[in-house]
C-alpha cells in the first residue's frame, strides 16, 4: 500500500505492507531515535506526536499516517533543546535507550502543565519505563527546565531526505481500507463481512502482528461524526471514535460525568489514552476493561447503526457472553448516550501496580435519586450489574453477611494462585464499605 504522510515537516511518499508498524517505517527512514523497547506500548522509548498527540509509535499502524503529521525527537531539536540541558545538567541520563522518550514525554507534560510539583511530573511518565536511573533525577531534570510554547512549531525541511521508500508487498497482503463516511463505512461492512473493525489500534495493533488470519481491516480512523462529545437530550452523547484521554480534559465530562473522567485518568498510560478509543475499549468486551463498569453504573446506552437503520440498546444487554457483543452483520457502534442526574459515586481499581494497571478489579458505583448502581471489572466473564447486591442497598440493608451473600450471587470471577475468587470477592467487600461510608447519608 502507498502512503503519503508528513515527517518532520517534509512530505513522503512511501510503499510499505499493510502490517509494518510506525516505528518499523519510520526507523527505515533513518529516524532512530524512535526506539524498540517492549513493543506492546508500555515503555514508551517509540513515543512520537502523531498530529499533536503524544503515542507509541509500536501500537500506530503505519497505514495510519496517511495525510497526517509526524514528529520525532529529530524535528523537535529547537523544541526540547532546553530540556535536553537539563537532562544533562541533572545526570539523568544512564545507559541512554529510554532517553529520548523521556525527552518526548517532558516536552509534551511542559507544553500544558506549569506545575513543578514532583509528584505530578512523575505521575507525569505512568507510559515511560527506565531500568537506570529510578525516576528521581528525570524529574528534577523536568521540573528545572523553562515552560515551552503550546504549539509545535512548523519543521524546517531536511538538506537530504529519501522521498519515496519501496518495498515488496509480502504475498497475500491484508487489505487495508479507510472509508471516509459512515455511509462508506456500512457499504465495506456489507461487502466484507469477514474484516476486522479497527477503533484505536492500543489492542489490535498488537494482535494483527500475531494472528495470521485477519483477512482484512476496515479503519475507522478519521470517519466523520464518531469523535464528539456533546449534550443531548437529557444526557450526553459520545462518539465511539472519542479518544480516551479526551474524557480526562473535556469540561462536560468532567462536571456531569466525574467518575468516567476518573476512571479515564487511570486508564493505562498518557500515550495510550492518546491512543485508544471508547469504542474500541468496549467492543474488544474485556472482562478487565477499565470503562465498562462505570458506564454500566451510569446506565450508559449503545448507538447502533447500519445501512438498514439505527438501533439502540442497553450496555449491560450489549454484552451477551465472554468477549461477545451484540453486533449485527453490517453494524458499527456508532457511540454511547449517558443520562446525567445529580449523584454521589466512588470508583476504585486494583492490580499488581500502580501506574499500566490492569485491574484485579474494580469497583464502579454510583447513587442518585432512583437508587444505587454498581459494576466492577474481572469479576464475572462479561461486564454487567451487581443487581442483588442493587436491590440489598436500595432496601437499606447494611448487613455484612447480606451483602456478602449478594456478592456471591451477583459474581463468578476467576481465580488463581495470585489472585482467587475468595480474595477477589473479598476485597470487593472492602471496596463496598468505603463506598458506602462516602455515599451513604
């Protein structure tokens, strides 16, 4: 497939396989400070800005830089020349790998935040890993450097850049289609039925380089109509295509719907969150996905559409069985509506650690005028509502053999050896007494 993209402000035109990563391109293009770490977007040694969001280059399909603007650590020597000094000055550097994703990041937390606050900066880097330097001088490092301009500057062009690259499509390439229309979209949906979706590619674009037997893609990318976020009638309505990191900073989101925001912030990294999509966080249907929990609590409900119309559905009915949603031949979620009322909620999520968390579980509640609403994550083989343990608090019951017997009707969860179901119904327990001790009065 050809490519026409923008690096560093110089247009190029390249020819590459349909599966070839970001970081693959443009590391044959010479620009090697994008490095290979862990390749699955949790070091963030490849971070680049790919339009003016901050993502792991190993997650971007290359075929995602058609008619956009990228740039690297190499464009940006201006830019981060401040903060470079300062990550000498400071000796935070080491062996040197990360470096240049620490500098990325930096540059990106200096450009909209002017806090100097420690703990900030470092909570900063939940998407950079470094195995030298333990944090501390990088973060002195940043919060010792200027306050940088918002926008990127324009690139100046390179003396001498290869304009076109070409290599040999591997045999039996898979397609890769970009339709430009939601109309478009449903036609390639009916004429390819055995294609995968792609929304957000944090997931995905690690399994396509895994599964063989992906026949073909269809890019929701870019698709007009699934990325905003707006008020509707009694509620709110979120397009499918809305990055998640856009729930964290959306002023709507942030006043009427607390909780989602919240969950957002704790939802992997920066860059990934730059990345990943609502509606892809729902349709891959992970037992362990961050957002389905608060969304069930919220009562969020699903928009369909197809050709042959527009259907609507109740979240929790969209979810029919383990990684299973009810999503019809030529259907495509086309985003969530959320009532808003005057509430209380508490949400909380725990794991092996603290920054890249995926959750052991989760504990997702909200109260409001018509009663309670709970959910949680890893505890059953599908997302749903904890209605017995619903059905015990509206009535009032406090009682802590009630409410574990209702946990136990209202849960299956997994075990293991790290993590059993006792453990997990247990600290579900715990979650719930402080949730109530907040909401409850």
């Amino acid at each position: 497939m050809w490519i026409e993209t923008e690096i560093n402000g110089t247009p190029y035109t390249v020819e590459c396989r349909s599966d070839v990563r970001a970081l693959d391109l443009l590391r044959r293009l010479g620009f090697t400070s994008v490095k290979e770490g862990c390749g699955e977007g949790e070091c963030g040694a490849c971070s680049i800005f790919f339009d003016d969001r901050l993502v792991n280059a190993c997650l971007l399909p290359a075929a995602r830089l058609e008619g956009r603007k990228v740039r690297t650590l190499e464009g940006l020597r201006e830019e981060t020349a401040d903060l470079r000094r300062s990550f000498a000055e400071h000796g935070a550097v080491q062996c040197g790998f990360c470096t240049p994703g620490f500098v990325m990041r930096g540059y990106d937390y200096l450009r909209h935040d002017s806090s100097r606050d420690p703990e900030r900066i470092a909570r900063a880097f939940d998407g950079n890993l470094c195995r030298c330097t333990g944090y501390r001088k990088i973060v002195e490092a940043v919060g010792a450097a200027k306050a940088l301009p918002a926008p990127l500057r324009p690139a100046p062009p390179a003396d001498e850049i290869p304009f076109a690259l070409k290599e040999e499509a591997r045999k039996g390439e898979r397609p890769w289609l970009r339709p430009r229309s939601l109309e478009e979209a449903w036609e390639m949906r009916s004429r390819y039925p055995e294609y995968r979706l792609l929304s957000g590619a944090s997931d995905l674009g690690i399994r396509l380089r895994r599964e063989g037997n992906v026949a073909g893609i269809i890019d929701l990318d870019g698709v007009p109509g699934l990325d905003g976020i707006e008020e509707c009638e009694g509620g709110i309505r979120i397009g499918s295509e809305v990055r998640i990191a856009d729930l964290t900073t959306h002023p709507t989101v942030r006043e009427r719907l607390p909780m989602l925001s919240e969950a957002a912030g704790l939802f992997a990294s920066h860059q990934v969150r730059n990345l990943a999509t609502v509606g892809g966080n729902i349709v891959n249907d992970s037992p362990a996905a961050d957002l389905p929990p608060v969304l069930l609590a919220y009562g969020a409900t699903v928009l369909l559409a197809s050709a042959a119309g527009e259907r609507r559905i109740g979240l929790e009915e969209f979810f029919v069985g383990f990684k299973s949603v009810d999503l019809r031949p030529g259907e495509i979620l086309t985003g969530l509506e959320l009532p808003v009322r005057q509430h209380r909620w508490y949400y909380r999520k725990t794991g092996n650690r603290e920054r890249l968390n995926i959750a052991k579980l989760s504990l997702a509640l909200v109260r409001d005028e018509e009663g309670f609403a709970l959910s949680g994550a890893t505890l059953n083989s599908r997302p749903r509502r904890f209605r017995h343990l619903e059905r015990l608090l509206d009535a009032g019951v406090r009682e802590e053999e009630r409410l574990r017997a209702a946990i136990e009707a209202d849960t299956d969860p997994s075990g293991s050896f790290r993590s059993t179901r006792a453990y997990r119904r247990r600290v579900l327990l715990n979650m719930l007494r402080e949730a109530l001790e907040r909401v409850d009065g």
